[in-house]
C-alpha cells in the first residue's frame, strides 16, 4: 500500500476515488453465524458480580447514580474545566458499572417481549457483549435469520431516573461541582429532558431509525437497521454490525484515521444541517470503524432534534463569521440564538476573537490538522469564565447538547490527528453555500443525493 | 463532586483507606461473624454514614463517655483520621479473619486502660474500661445501625433486626463487656436503652457534635450536602435525644426515603471513587456471594 514512488496530489486521490467507488457491496452477505460469532465482547465485565434482582440495580445504580452517570458522559467528552476527581468519579461509573445476570436480563426480555429470549429470539447469548449506559448489549439471532444486538434495559432504572431528575437542586450542586463557572441551569434542565428522553428505548429506536432511512444508501455512513417487532421502551433490538473499535483506528495509518474523520465530521453537519437532528453523542464507543472511511454509529439515545426557528440564527452565525466576513452579522446571530446578552458593552472584534474560534475550522480554504491540543485549547475557551465576553454570554437550552457535541466532535477528530479541507466540507453541505464534492467521499455522497432523488442543498436551488 | 477540602484533598481519603486495609485479600477465616451473617450485610450499607453520624450523637450523650473523649482523644486536631481509626476498627472486626479482629481489640483495650480521669460536669471518675460505658457505646452504635438501615438502607427483612443484635455480641464481648450483660435481641437493646440514666448533652458533647454536624474546611457545595446528612441524622435520632440536644425537627421531605438515599448516593459516589474502595468492596461482595 505505502508504494515508494512519491505520487502526486492528484493521483492520490484518483486512487481515493477507486478505493470510494469499491464500497458498493460493503455489507455483502455475510452469513448472520458469521457477524454474530465476529461481534467480540468489548471488554471484560464482571460476570462474577452480575445484578441479579432490580433491588441490587437500585442499589448500585438507583439514587442518583444514573444521573451521575449521564453527567459524567458530559464531562467525559471534555479535557478541561471539569476537576480531576469528577471526571475519575465518572470514568469510573461508568466503567464498572456490574451488568445484569443473564436471568435478570431474560427477565426484562421477557417482561417486554412476552416470550424467554430464547423463545423471541432464534439464538440468544446469555452473556452481554457490551455495557450500555443503563442497559446492556447483547448477540442475539433473530427467527427469520438476522444477526442483531438487542439493548436490555436495567429493571427499575427508568423509576429511579424520573426521581433523581425531580431533585433539581441536588443535580444543581452537582454540576457546579462538575463544571466550576458553567452557569449551570440550563444544563440542569437539558440533563433532565435528556435523561427522561434516554430512558425511553422506543423514542431511540424512533430517532435510530430516522437517521438509518436518511442514511439509507449512503456510501460511507451507516446506521443499523431497527428491527421494530422486537423493540419496546426497554428493549431496542437492530441490526448487528461487526467492525473495529476506535482504539483500534487510532493505530491505522493516517490516510484511514483521515478519511474516518471525514466521515464523521460529514455525519454531524449533515445531520445537522439537512435532517436537522443531532445525534448527541460523540462518544467514541459510539463509532465501529470499517476501514475506507466507512463509518458505523451507534446509540442514538441522546439525540436532539431541531425546528427551523432553532437553526436559522446558527446558520446566519456560520454564513456571517465563515462566508460574509461579517462581525456585526455573526454577532446580532449569536444575540438572536441566544448566546450572547443584546447590548453587551464588548467590542465586536471581542466577540468575533472569542465565540468565532468555534469556527476555527471552517474559517480557511486549505488542509488543516486537529490536534488534541487544538481540541483542548477551544474547550479551555469554552470554559474560560475570565474573558471579557464571559459575564455576558450563556449557552441557551436548545443548545445545550449542540455544544456537547461539537466539543466532543473536536475532541474524536483532535484524538485522530485527523486532517481535511473541513472549510470545504462543510460547503458542500452548509444550505447558504451549496458547494460542489470536494473529496471522493463528497462525489460519492452526491451520486447518493443524486440516487435517493433528493434536491440539492441550499437557498438558490 | 468529590468532597474537597480547601487544600484539595478528599476528607473521605483516610476513610477511604481504612476501607480498604481493614478487608483482607486472602483471609485466614470468615472472621467473628462470616459472609452470610446480617452483620456483614448492614456494615456494607451505603447509608452506614447517617448512622455514623447518629451513632455518635448518641454516644455523645453519656457525659462520661464524652469527658473521656474531650479529655484523652485528639479528635479535634484530626477529626477525620479519629473517624477514621473508629470506623476501620469496626470494619477490621467486621470482615477481618479472627485473629485480626482480636488483636485490634486488644489494641483498643490498651489504649483505654489509660483513659480514665474524673468528668468536669457530674463529677463522677470514669474509666474507659468500664463496662457500662463500653456498652452504652456498643448499643447506641447497633441501634443506629439497625434503625437507619431499615429506615434508608436496603430494608431489612422481619427478623433481621433481631438476628443483627444477637450476632453483634462478639463485637461487644471481643472490646471487654460480659457477655450476659449485652442486649441479644431488639427488645433487650430498647429496654436497656431506657434504662440509662445520666444522660445529658454537656458543653463537651454540644461542641463535639456540632463539630461533627458542621466540619471546617468543606468547600461549599460539600458543605451543603454534609448538613444536609446531618439532618437526616437528627430526624432519625429519638426524641429524647433530639430535645437534649435541642435540634429543631427537620423538614419532614429532608427526610423522605428517596431523597435521603439520593444524598446518600452522592456522597457514596465520590467514597467509591478514592483508590481501592470499589476493590474492597468487591471482596466483600464476591465472598458474600461464594
């Protein structure tokens, strides 16, 4: 692969093109034995100290723990601002968190879908693959054949959840803990619909599904399929997909942690620009990599969907700061989303300094690197609560998880050291540009928009 | 969310520790009470910090038991690492193999040997070894046990209480009170509670508890959230232990259940996470479940 012979730039990327155009047949018929036996399990659980009643979840989860949970996912997309001991606190909730014993597991199986797992479904691992926030993966094959991952809710959690999210002022102590200077009520209220969002695996399965019939096609994006009569509010079944993990990519060569990057820098504008949903964790568990920029996402239980009078003023923030060079612009935006007190007495050219390095990235038409430095500088930014724009800027609540997840975003293409023209990227997709493909990834995603019939992008089509 | 102190170090860390080297990794023996006792399963409890806080309130309340304290312990210099002896020995005796529950006893016997002296408010001398006292510290710490665990822990099954006061005799016996004279069951335990007369909150026991309820140095979130455990504390003491100390009743929603064990969790949350205390922890359970 790494040929001696320097090749030119535009050689390179002809052979990107071919590499792109072989996606075609990526999850050709492979036998649902085969993808059930290559989903490994990500990590040891604790088998030995498995949940074995939804007392034992209540005490090890219950009061307050999942909540807690949930705001450490927060913290965890974020390096700075947050104390060490928070972020250990959280690490390690979430990391040994027990799973449930496999009866326990069957039990809400059984509870949901009326029948044993074995009897729902053909084949059944007793054993979970994986640890979800408040629930667990696990293999399964369905009757009529289909190699899927079921989602199992822990017993007892979603109770448990709606009373913690009624202590407001306990999670307002919280998160102050958690995030020193955030002025924090607004994201106390966001965590709360959030949670109670969460706990609803039917609302996820909705959300998963809107995003897997968009996505319907498309050359390097993927979403598992919901399998709809085996979901319920505690049980979300969809289609199993094998792949590697993003530990993994991080020791691929560069071209593939690149063209990974891309991907997923092209799913969140995407998502947020055309579907108008954002899917609300970056969450690098969240990713299964198949080599090409072939991506796989995962989890859609933090997923925020947006009206038209919630995005316009961050379009017209983008359009005036990235495309019209144009601060009074960008900052009567961010005054109309929200962000910024109307009248504030700080000097424009402040403003720009200061809120437009969210754009850093899309500001210049060039190649230009992430880094975790990077990553980390723009959160220190975010929660800078000594500059001068700081007493008079506020994240409004539509935006709560928006700005999670840009920070998270930054956070996984910083961890890939991931390089890209992002400024033409994000043309191609921004509705106030309507910019032609400016990658293989990108003519192959046009020949998609082309296929599935839809218009393209932007205010002059 | 840890409980910070200004200086940046965790309260709970010397707790933390005494967790962690009172559980054996490889014990000799299932110790004086084994894995499938209640014993093992109160002293576990997540809500076992509301009946610190209780248990001391209470034991605070025989003058003689204070001045002992007032007069000999160093408490008020490293309140947290005087804690933290206590509930290391109660947890070494609790999970510890035999022997290492014996030779902790023998060192606090012989620690209270010198303790003696004469108290300032009755006027009575005490001495530490006495029996009386010994017991009146034993049974104020298993009736807190017992009445905040059923009332926040894991609820107790009928017949639990009983079974946990029977099965704490040891822990008396091993610490130098006759065997005859300890309480083996709830009614034994109520009636010699009542029984106990000179009980009363002298300056000593006020200044103490008041400290206990209110530690310097908590940064102010803590701080919030360890009053507010204090109160739950003072809601499940007895009424004739509240009015001597003259503590107003808490807010009766202070004290709901849900939101008692909510707090709890928080504070349990940042415990769990100092070094070696979710291992400890896991010991316990796996020979619970063995």
């Amino acid at each position: 692969m790494s040929g001696a012979v320097p090749r030119s730039r535009a050689a390179r990327a002809a052979a990107l093109a071919r590499l792109v155009l072989r996606i075609g047949g990526r999850y050709a018929a492979r036998s649902p034995q085969l993808i059930f036996a290559s989903v490994d399990r990500r990590r040891e659980l604790r088998h030995d100290l498995a949940l074995r009643s939804a007392e034992e979840v209540a005490e090890e989860l219950g009061a307050m723990k999942g909540a807690l949970m949930k705001l450490g996912q927060m913290a965890s997309y974020i390096d700075e601002g947050v104390p060490e001991e928070f972020r250990a606190t959280m690490a390690r909730l979430q990391r040994d968190a027990p799973p449930m014993s496999a009866g326990l597991a069957a039990a809400v199986v059984a509870e949901e879908l009326g029948d044993t797992p074995e009897g729902a479904f053909g084949r059944w691992d007793p054993l979970p693959f994986a640890a979800a926030s408040i629930g667990q993966v696990h293999r399964a094959i369905t009757r009529d054949g289909r190699a899927v991952a079921v989602k199992v809710q822990y017993p007892g959690i979603g109770e448990s959840i709606e009373a913690d999210v009624r202590n407001v002022a306990l999670l307002r102590r919280i998160a102050r803990m958690a995030f020193p200077g955030l002025e924090t009520s607004a994201l106390v209220d966001e965590l709360r619909d959030r949670l109670r969002e969460e706990v609803d695996y039917a609302l996820e399965a909705e959300h998963q599904q809107l995003f897997a019939d968009y996505y319907e096609g498309h050359p390097v994006i993927h979403v598992p399929r919901v399998v709809p009569e085996l979901s319920t509010r505690r049980v979300l079944t969809s289609e199993l997909v094998p792949g590697s993990r993003f530990e993994d990519v991080l020791g691929w060569d560069q071209r593939e942690r690149d063209l990974a990057a891309e991907t997923i820098h092209r799913f969140v504008f995407r998502g947020l620009y055309r579907l108008h949903a954002f899917n609300g964790d970056p969450h690098p568990g969240n990713y299964l990599f198949h080599g090409r920029g072939r991506v796989t996402f995962l989890d859609f239980g933090l997923t925020k969907r947006f009206t038209a009078n919630d995005l316009a003023p961050l379009e017209d923030a983008a359009r005036y700061i990235a495309v019209e060079r144009d601060g009074a612009g960008f900052r009567a935006a961010l005054e109309r989303a929200g962000f910024l007190q109307p009248g504030a007495p700080v000097a424009t050219e402040l403003v720009v300094d200061h809120l437009g390095a969210f754009y850093n990235t899309v500001l210049r038409d060039g190649p230009l690197t992430i880094t975790p430095e990077y990553a980390s500088a723009l959160v220190r930014r975010f929660f800078d609560t000594r500059s001068p724009i700081a007493p008079y800027s506020n994240i409004p609540r539509a935006y709560v998880v928006l700005q999670r997840i840009s920070l998270g975003l930054y956070g996984v293409l910083g961890s890939l050291r991931a390089t890209g023209n992002w400024r033409r990227i994000a043309e191609e997709i921004w509705p106030f540009t309507n910019g032609p493909p400016s990658t293989p990834i990108g003519e192959a995603e046009a020949r998609w928009r082309a296929l599935r019939g839809e218009a393209p992008l932007g205010r002059s089509a | 969310m840890e409980p910070l102190t200004r200086d940046g170090l965790s309260p709970l860390k010397p707790l933390a520790d005494a967790l962690s080297s009172a559980v054996p990794e490889h014990p000799a023996d299932d110790g004086l009470f084994g894995p499938r006792s209640v014993v093992w399963r109160l002293h576990r409890d997540r809500s076992f910090p509301v009946a610190a806080i209780r248990s001391l309130m209470l034991q605070a309340l025989h003058p003689l038991t204070m001045a002992g304290v007032a007069q000999h312990s160093d408490w008020r210099r490293d309140p947290l690492g005087r804690l933290a002896a206590t509930s290391g020995y109660v947890l070494t005796v609790t999970y510890g193999a035999r022997a290492d529950a014996e030779a902790a006893a023998r060192r606090v016997r012989a620690v209270h040997r010198h303790v003696r002296g004469v108290d300032d408010v009755t006027g009575l001398p005490y001495s530490a070894d006495d029996p009386a006292l010994l017991l009146w510290v034993h049974a104020a710490m298993v009736d807190s046990v017992v009445c905040v665990a059923d009332r926040y822990g894991r609820r107790l099954e009928p017949g639990d209480a009983d079974r946990y006061v029977a099965e704490m005799v040891p822990f008396a016996v091993i610490v130098g009170i006759p065997e005859d004279l300890v309480p083996g069951s709830v009614r034994e335990l109520t009636d010699y509670l009542s029984s106990v007369g000179l009980l009363q909150a002298t300056p000593a026991a006020r200044d103490a508890i008041g400290f206990v309820l209110d530690p310097p140095d908590l940064d102010p979130d803590m701080r919030e959230t360890w009053r507010d455990l204090g109160q739950v504390a003072i809601g499940t003491l007895p009424e004739w232990a509240r009015s001597l100390y003259g503590f107003p009743v808490p807010p009766t929603e202070a004290l709901e259940r849900v939101t008692v064990r909510q707090l709890v969790g928080v504070l349990d949350l940042s415990f769990e996470s100092l070094p070696g205390v979710l291992e400890a922890r896991q010991r316990i359970e796996l020979r619970m479940r063995a």
